[in-house]
C-alpha cells in the first residue's frame, strides 16, 4: 500500500494506490486499448450501479463533468444559473463556459452550503439572464438538504446540477447516494487524487435521464455522431450500398473531455474499496471530534446533516482565530513547520476579480464567515490514529491552547 506517511509530512489529502490498483493499470497498459476502449463503459456501469443512477458518463475531470451537465442541459448566453460563493472555482466556471450568467448565492455559515432560504434570496437577486438552474455543492462530502433544496428549485421553474464532486459515496437523508439524482437532473464527481477514489485525474457525470447522458457523451468527445441513424444526412454517409465505416457527423462543437482506459482501470479497482474508504474517513472524523470538542467555542467541529452519512473528503473544523489572537496564515505556518499540511476550503468565489469586475462587489455574509474560520486539517484513508492525535497536538499548539 501506498499513501501511508508515518511520521513524515502529513498532506491535508492524499490519495490510496494499493497493489491491485498497480496490477489494474499494468493490465490496461498492456491491453488492446488505452483510450476509447472497453473499461471506460465497464467503470460507467459500475459507477452508475453504485450511485443508484441510470447512467453515468465518465470524463476527464470533475470540471469537465459540471461543464458537461451545463451544455447537455442547454445552458447559454441569455440564461443564468445560481451557484453558491462558498465553492471551488469550477461550479461558477462550467456555468460561464457554457454562456450563461452567475448568481451567486449566500450559504449557511456553519456548514457553507446552500440552503432553502439562501436560495430564496438568490432568486430575488439581480440576473442577467433567465434563471434557467442551481449548482448546490455537497461540500466537504456533507450533504445538501437536495429534497429542500428540489423543492425551491421546482417552485422557481430551475434545473437542478449537483456538484458532488466532494460526495462520492454520501448518502442523503432519504436513503439514496448521492448521484442517484432524486432531486436533480444531473450530479457530477471528481475522481482527482484526493477525493474519496481516484483515477489520477477525472470526473463522471450521473442522470437518470437517457437523453441527457447521450447528449454528454456526444460533447466529451468533440460533438462527433457515428451512429448512421442520428446522422442528419444518411446518404451522405453511404459508401457501397450501406455507411460508410469511416464517416460521422459533427452535430455541434464538443470537446476532447474523454477518460482513458488506464484510469478507468484504477477508477474501477478503487471503487471497490469506496465503502472501506468511507468507513476509515468517518473513523478519522469521529477522533478529531473526540479531541476538539474540548476545545469550543474556539475551536467548533465540522457541522453536519442531522442525518444521511457524509462522504468525509474533508475535515474542516470553524476555528475562531480572531479570538484566539492568532492570524490563519500563521497557524498554517506553524503546522507546517510541524510537518502537518493544511488549506483553506474556498475562498468566496464572488470575490474573484473575474466575477467581481463582472457583477461588482457583492456582500454575502454567510460565506464571508465560514470562510474566515476554516481550516482544512489532514484526513486520507491511511492515517492512524496516532497521526490524528499529532495533528490536533500541533494544532492546540499553534493556537495557544496547548
């Protein structure tokens, strides 16, 4: 196995490569296909299965995957979705690729996500566009309250995208994964090194609905159409009295945004540790809640839904640095210099000089609070409990309360 750090550097993420996810890229690197071939449908298949969803399109990143959902839902210029500030730069950005406008909506302070009332007040906010669909983001691997949030959303006329890329594997408080799309239309996850499973780079794309998983695996691969009953011109395509073997249709621009087999291969392996996965990250939650808890109000453990079951791809405690007299940067420093990473799970991206130029200032006080008091601390599969212990040491240190 590897990932394991002892007493080395503690990364704030890091990924679990065993040796059957070595065997199971070896054994793609030495198949027929190492792009476009069979593992990409077999890894969709299982991922769907998984998932609970009717489809599941694998691509190349989690970004690519919220783009995907934005294109095959028809998003463009004269359309607006709302997206919740309090996220990483992509949720915004697969909007904006598409054409269309963002809404930036506020989130709760404790848990950073979207909720029924922020949402509200986002479909009151200036757009300029038509309010076409929401983003929620299940941050940190918690879960959004998806069938409040559906609710709002089919009041309001909106198209609901999840962005799951944190939550592969979470369950929502009915029961379903996430990514089975109960209360959406589309769900896309990353598969990027530190998420719960990983493909060394990727995303996939989930619906139930078969059009628009049609529609996505046509825009990942560059808008080609092979199949001689979709082409617009058929006879065009006739060589011998039947279609041509070489011919297709570009029905509108797509993209390169396809997953090789390679990372099918580790994709496909590493699900089937995803439920031992999850069990080892909620062990590692449960421990730094053991130790933490002492510490509050400063020091505030990771909210969470009163029920469903998070995915854990973070660990954030609210630490109140402020009235601790210490600075976030500093706190940093010192961890590190203790041999101990962490990072900072988002900066509002309203404040981006990009969406700041375009929409102006805008003053969404809830993400501006969970922002200044999160501090991702370090949780992957592999930590023991002894490294817990060492970060919430170093921690206590950094903050005076040692």
């Amino acid at each position: 196995m590897t990932g394991a750090t002892g007493g080395g550097f503690l990364p704030y993420g890091h990924q679990v490569v065993d040796d059957d996810d070595v065997a199971a890229v070896i054994a793609a690197l030495r198949g027929d296909f190492l792009t476009t071939g069979p593992l990409v449908a077999q890894f969709e298949q299982a991922f769907a299965k998984h998932a609970g969803a009717a489809h599941a399109v694998a691509c190349s990143s989690g970004t690519a995957a919220l783009h995907l959902a934005t294109m095959s839902l028809g998003l463009g210029p004269g359309d607006a979705a709302i997206v919740p500030s309090l996220t990483f730069l992509a949720t915004a950005n697969a909007v904006r690729l598409a054409g269309a406008e963002v809404v930036f909506a506020d989130v709760d302070p404790e848990t950073g996500m979207l909720t029924a009332e922020t949402l509200r007040a986002a479909l009151k906010s200036p757009a300029r566009g038509k309010l076409k669909a929401v983003l929620p983001v299940h941050l940190a691997g918690m879960v959004a309250d998806m069938k409040v949030l559906g609710a709002v959303a089919d009041e309001a006329g909106l198209v609901v995208i999840e962005d799951a890329c944190h939550a592969i594997g979470a369950v929502e408080p009915d029961g379903a994964r996430v990514g089975a799309c109960a209360h959406s239309r589309m769900a896309a996850f990353s598969t990027h090194p530190v998420k719960t499973i990983t493909t060394g780079e990727g995303g996939v794309l989930t619906t139930n609905d078969r059009a628009l998983a049609e529609r996505a695996q046509l825009l990942r691969n560059h808008g080609m159409e092979r199949d001689p009953a979709r082409w617009s011109d058929p006879a065009g395509g006739r060589d011998g009295g039947g279609p041509a073997p070489w011919h297709y249709e570009m029905v509108e621009p797509g993209y390169n945004y396809r997953l090789t087999d390679i990372a099918c291969a580790l994709g496909l392996s590493q699900l089937k540790k995803l439920d031992r996965f999850l069990a080892r990250r909620a062990e590692l939650a449960a421990r730094y809640d053991r130790l933490l808890t002492p510490l509050a109000p400063r020091v505030k453990t990771p909210a969470r839904p009163k029920s469903g079951a998070p995915a854990w791809h973070l660990y954030a405690p609210r630490i109140d640095f402020a009235a601790l007299g210490r600075t976030r940067g500093a706190v940093m420093r010192a961890m590190r210099a203790s041999g101990i990473g962490t990072q900072v799970h988002y900066i509002p991206v309203h404040r981006q000089p990009y969406y700041r130029k375009r929409y102006g200032a805008l003053e969404l006080p809830g993400a501006e609070v969970y922002f200044r008091r999160t501090l991702s601390l370090p949780l992957y599969p592999t930590m023991t409990d002894g490294d817990v212990d060492r970060v919430v040491a170093a921690l206590k240190a950094a903050l005076g309360l040692a």
